[in-house]
C-alpha cells in the first residue's frame, strides 16, 4: 500500500502520544483521518491542529463493544471505507504487585489494552473485508508485550494478549488470503502521557496507589524516551514494507534474544524491574 491519498484512516487514542503522532502522519499522507479518543478536550484540540483533507473526532471508549462497533458504522456512512486501522488507545497501572492491584484495576486496563484491540477487530475487519480493498491494522502492544517486569502485571498481560490476538490474525487473514493484513506496534520508552493514565480512569473507579519510587522510575523513562513522531515514522515504513513485526527499539533486541535463551536454557527468571 504506497498510495495513500483520500484513503481513511481511523486511529484510537489519538488525542495524545503515538495515536496524534500517528494521525498527524495519516493527515501528511493526504488521509481522511478519524480521530477516536476518550478525552474530549484533548480530541477537539487535535482535530484542529491536525490538517487533513477531513478530520472526523470521535469521543469514545474503547472498552465497549456496542461504542465501537456504533463507531464503525458511522466511519463507514461518512467515508465508505477504512483502509488503515490503528488499534493504539492504552492505560498504565502499576507500581504494586499482582496479588495486591486492585480488581477495579485489572478491570479497567483489561478493558481498554485488550479489549479495546478485539473490539477494533471485531467491528471492522468484517467491513474491511467486505470492501475487497488493501487494508492494514496495527495493533499497539509494547515491549512489555515481549517480556514482563514485576510490579506491572496488568499492563504485561494485556500487551502479552495484544501480540498473541495480532500473530493469529496476520495468520488468519494470510490464510484467507485476505488484501487485509495486520501489524504489532512493540514500543519501549517514548514520550507520552501513558504515565498519567489515571486521568482518564472511570469515576467510579477507585485510583491504585503504587510504590513512589517505581512511579518515579517510570517517569523518568518516559521522559527520556523518543518521540511519539519518531515511532509513527516507523510505523508507516513497516506499513509500506508489509512487516508484521515493528520493534521501534533495536537497543532491546539483545535483551529479547537474551530472554529467549534463558528460555529455552529452562532457567528460571530473574526479578527485574523494566
């Protein structure tokens, strides 16, 4: 898929982080963007600051079925078509171990890391398919979808789910022998709000107090991360050089290998943080 002008894109999370960066990349392209994110304010600001020949905002929450599926119908009425599918929105709670997160906590991020993906899927690769046109969806995982760290379990399992449901449809689709295919976008450290999750928790929702210091750690990281430009730059040469994997961060891949030797060695993990 080289040409991509008036084609459409739907993007969620695209209020912020990687989801903006990636729209502002659509709009570049000469995209019809739709910009899904929870966030209102935030949404309406990134509609008008990012030019596309038409930039339809869409408030929503991913984590449910009906919403979503109510958004691919009315993507479909206004634009006739999807031909990029960015299933990127994602939370962070952390800082706590398993036994300790709150149910309300695993819930939530469930909620939006994995289901908000399998919705995506669910509700637009059949219209996808349906239109008989090349297509593509990249489904955001992180690293943290490769490997597991302590105190982040919430996040590691859905990120883990995210790039099992993403293999399988690459499969599916490639035994269907779909012009549809997928992608898994397997970020580490970048700079975005990911880290400020929690203003987009539920209200109902009771707020997970973790350790100070490993909500420190994290900051710093994603302070020092690269930029949310720089992972859409690669994502769309993944996009054009049909690659299902896209690892933004080659400074991990020895970690990665270093794993699956350990793996394969049968030796137990290491405790770690990150």
């Amino acid at each position: 898929m080289l040409e991509l002008k008036n084609k459409v894109a739907v993007v969620t999370g695209a209020a912020s982080g990687i989801g903006k960066a990636i729209a502002g990349r659509c709009a570049a392209e000469g995209m019809r963007v739709v910009l899904a994110d929870i966030e209102a304010p935030a949404l309406d600001a990134a509609a008008k600051e990012i030019s596309a020949a038409a930039v339809m905002p869409y408030r929503i929450d991913v984590s449910d079925a009906a919403a979503v599926d109510a958004m691919a119908e009315a993507v479909y009425k206004e634009f006739g078509a999807v031909h990029l599918l960015f299933n990127n929105a994602g939370v962070a709670s952390g800082g706590t171990p398993c036994w300790a997160q709150s149910l309300d906590s695993w819930k939530w991020v469930i909620g939006v890391n994995f289901y908000g993906v399998l919705h995506g899927v669910r509700s637009f690769v059949p219209r996808m398919l349906a239109g008989g046109e090349v297509g593509r969806i990249v489904n955001t995982a992180s690293v943290a979808g490769l490997r597991s760290s302590a105190m982040m379990a919430p996040y590691c399992a859905t990120k883990h789910a995210v790039v099992a449901l993403s293999e399988t449809l690459y499969l599916e689709l490639k035994m269907a022998n779909a012009r549809v295919s997928a992608s898994v976008l397997c970020p580490a450290f970048v700079k975005t709000k990911i880290g400020e999750s929690e203003r987009n928790r539920p209200g109902a929702g009771e707020a997970q107090s973790g350790s100070p210091e490993f909500a420190a750690l994290i900051r710093s990281l994603i302070e020092s991360g690269v930029s949310p430009e720089s992972i859409a730059e690669q994502v769309f040469d993944a996009i054009r050089g049909d690659r299902f994997w896209i690892l933004t961060h080659p400074e991990f891949d020895a970690i990665l290998r270093g794993d699956a030797d350990a793996m394969l060695a049968r030796r137990n993990p290491e405790p770690m943080l990150i």
